[in-house]
C-alpha cells in the first residue's frame, strides 16, 4: 500500500493553479482529500475531474474558524492556500501580501498542530530569495540578505511561514516538511493580467494579438520554469519523504531568458508580433533558477517537463478560451 492511500489529507487552496493538480494526484493515489478553498483565486472548474472524489469545504483557512474546520480530523495538511500574484501587483501591494500570507500560514498551522494533524507542508516560496543569491540558488541562500525587493512582502511572509513551521516541529508532534517552488506554468493559470505571472500574461497577449508586444524590462533576465504538474508531484514527494523542516527547492537549474521565452511563444502560436521591451519596468530577479541537489537526495527525483511542451498545452488551453 502506497503512503498516500486512505491517508486523509486537506489541501488547503486546493482549488487554485499548482492545488487542483495536487488534489488530483492525491485522488490518484487513493488519499481521502479534502479540499479547503474561499474560491477567491481558485475555481471548482480545476477540480471538476475529482470533484465527486473530494470533501469540499468553502472557508477562509485564514480565519480560525475557517483553520479548525479544515484541519480537523486530518492526518496530513498540504497548505497552498496564499495570495500568490505576478511581479506588478507584488510591489504595489507589499502590505496586503504580507498580511494576508502571514495570516494564513499561521492560522493553518496552529489549527493543524491543535487538531492533532501528524504531517504538515508549509509551501514556501522561490521570491525568499535576496536578489543576489547565488544561480543555481542552494537553499542555504534563503536566510541571507533581504527578498529581491519586487516581491519583498510576499517573500518576506514566505520566509516567517518557514520559520512557523521549524517553531512547530520542534515544539510538538507534528512532522513539518518545507518546500520552495520556482515559477511554475502550465494550464489552469491565472489569466488575470493584474496578477498573473509572466508566462500566462505572455500568452494572452500574444495570442490576443498585441503588435506592437510591449514586454517588460530588458529581457536579459533568466528564469527556471516548473510545470505545474512536475510543481504538484515534488510536493507530495517532499510532504511523503522530509523528515525535517529544512527547506527543499522544486525546480531545475536549467535558465532560459525572457526574450528567449518570447521567442519560443510567438513561434509556438504561429504568431508574429513586433517586440519592445520597456527598460523602465523592473526586471525582478537577474537570473533566477534552482539547486535541486537537496530534491533529488530526499525524494530521489528532479522535475522532467520540457518547457515547449508545457507551453503548447497553455497556448492550446487560452487558444480555446480567446475563441476565432
């Protein structure tokens, strides 16, 4: 018998991106799933293929309430619940983002540790680390300096989430795992392009028909993208398999540039927009890709999803979303 099966487990934001597809794995693998989710980001649609397969509970898991309803009677609490957004509204909303992450994670994890949960998954972030951090980026990077400031309030909860969850472990008997996923994509994104990330806020606009595609900073930045499928299995992995709460990165340490990115979606949707790139936009993080050496000796496992093939299934999924 697998270490998923008949476990009962909460995914906490189970109906957003990265928790639909960890929902549907852990359907897979015979869990018994509850999914907790305000609906404020996410969507039954992500769910619909498991929705018979799972107890949904609509609740804000950053509410005590909406904490004690969702972690009680649970064995293992994967928290994704979090106000996760793209680069713009990150630095103009630094305070609700910290406020609001911080909320949730502490409110999860008391609820879970008062409830008697055994497991505990704090998902952390990519954006704790400082915008000098070495590429390919080692865990230990996350506690140096200050997050990169673009997405400082967010990176800042992030990082107290993680130390919430290291205070916990040593303080009761719940076992906490730590993960930090970098840039994940994929179908079932965010389409919003006042939140959305830099992949799916490309695609819209590229398949849209923007001409000129006026595209933020200089392009010359790199990053290491995650398929959200490949995002969803390193989290089962690391929640099944850490038996500490030392941070563990879910990514590769394979770079591509932005301008390369845009390159490769203009060509895979057959379009051909001019292109600007606006040096008066901030680029974010240089370059940003991960040490998966720590993943690979937990879990036995590094992420395998091509990117051209992550991107033909977004491009084909907003194709059929936009219409003729």
């Amino acid at each position: 018998m697998g270490f998923w099966e008949g476990r009962r487990v909460c995914v906490t934001g189970g109906g957003g991106f990265i928790g639909s597809y960890l929902t549907e794995l852990l359907v897979a693998e015979g869990a018994r799933v509850t999914v907790a989710d305000d609906l404020s980001s996410g969507s039954l649609s992500r769910i619909a293929a498991v929705r018979d397969d799972v107890r949904f509970l609509e609740v804000d898991v950053g509410s005590p309430e909406g904490a004690e309803e969702a972690t009680t009677g649970q064995e293992v609490v994967l928290n994704l619940a979090a106000l996760a957004t793209g680069i713009e509204y990150n630095r103009r909303h630094r305070a609700e983002t910290f406020t609001t992450n911080m909320r949730i994670a502490s409110a999860v994890i008391e609820a879970a540790a008062r409830n008697g949960v055994d497991r505990f998954l704090v998902v952390s972030s990519a954006c704790v680390y400082p915008h000098d951090a070495p590429v390919p980026t080692p865990e230990s990077a996350g506690d140096v300096g200050v997050p990169e400031p673009t997405n400082q309030g967010y990176g800042w909860a992030k990082r107290m989430a993680e130390h919430l969850g290291r205070y916990y472990a040593e303080e009761t008997r719940m076992s906490v795992a730590v993960c930090r996923p970098f840039n994940a994509y994929g179908a079932r994104d965010h389409w919003n392009e006042a939140t959305s990330h830099v992949i799916p806020g490309l695609i819209k606009r590229v398949v849209e028909g923007e001409d000129p595609l006026v595209v933020w900073g200089s392009g010359n930045q790199t990053r290491s993208f995650l398929h959200v499928r490949d995002a969803a299995t390193g989290m089962m992995l690391i929640a099944e398999r850490a038996s500490t709460p030392d941070p563990i990165n879910i990514g590769i340490d394979v770079e591509i540039s932005i301008r390369a990115l845009i390159d490769l979606i203009v060509k895979l949707s057959g379009r051909t927009p001019r292109l600007t790139f606006d040096t008066s936009k901030p680029d974010g993080y240089a370059r940003r890709c991960a040490d998966p050496t720590r993943l690979r000796a937990v879990t036995g496992w590094v992420p395998s999803t091509p990117l051209e093939e992550g991107l033909k299934e977004e491009i084909a999924e907003y194709e059929a979303i936009a219409g003729p």
